[in-house]
C-alpha cells in the first residue's frame, strides 16, 4: 500500500479518472433524459394527444458595451496580477540571492501578456463601438 501512496502518478491517475467520471456521468445523464422524452412522446401518440412542440429557447441579445467592459476589468486583472507575480519573484531573487527564482518572475510574464492582450482587444471593441455610434 505504501507503493501506491508515495507513488509521483497517483494525482495525474486520479485527475484523469475525475476527468473520465464527469464525461461518463453526463453521457449516462443526456442519455436518460432522451429516453424519458421519447417515451413521453410515444405515451402521446398512443393517447391520441397532438405532440407539443418544443419551446424555443429565447436569443441571447448580446451587450457589447457590457462584453467591452468584462474584457476590460479582465485585462485589468491580468495585466496587475502578473505584474504583482514578476515584481514578487524579482524581490525574492534579490532577498535570496539566488538566481533560480527568477522562475518565479516569468512565470507572471504570461498572465501579464494575457492582460496586455485583453487590453487591446477592449480598446478594439471600443473603437468599434464609437464607429457602431456614428454609423447609426
């Protein structure tokens, strides 16, 4: 048993079979919910009662005013928290006094390109918007 315990694979295994549970769940779930309908179906047409149609789901009306400012507020967050990681493993490498921390400092290199990025899309979009304005 200690094998098993002191194992690197365990949490990788255990993650993928997680992984696999949620999918086989929702297949088993989805295939529940046809049968039960088909057979609601088939009870009416033997009843002789007409079909009820499905009610349509409504259309999602998109906010874009709204959709600029999550992107926004995402590339603010972004953009603060790498910089809050890079300034962090700069300060610990200079506290230590050992180089293999700088690790730390690109490693919030990502999240603040993903800011920077989201940050330019949201200046995109409000051009757009502007130009949307005038149009109309």
């Amino acid at each position: 048993m200690d094998h098993w315990a002191n194992s690197p694979f365990i949490v990788p295994v255990a993650v993928f079979a997680m992984v696999l549970g949620i999918v086989i769940a929702n297949a088993v779930s989805s295939y529940h919910t046809r049968r039960l309908q088909t057979e609601e179906r088939l009870a009416a047409i033997a009843k002789g009662i007409p079909i009820p149609e499905p009610i349509p789901e409504p259309i999602q009306v998109v906010d874009n005013y709204r959709r600029a400012r999550s992107v926004r507020m995402g590339g603010i967050i972004c953009t603060a928290g790498g910089l809050g990681i890079s300034i962090f493993g700069l300060l610990l490498t200079w506290i230590v006094q050992e180089h293999d921390v700088l690790v730390v400092a690109a490693a919030g290199l990502i999240p603040l390109a993903i800011g920077i990025g989201l940050l330019v899309d949201y200046a995109f979009q409000k051009r757009d918007l502007v130009l949307q304005q005038q149009a109309h």
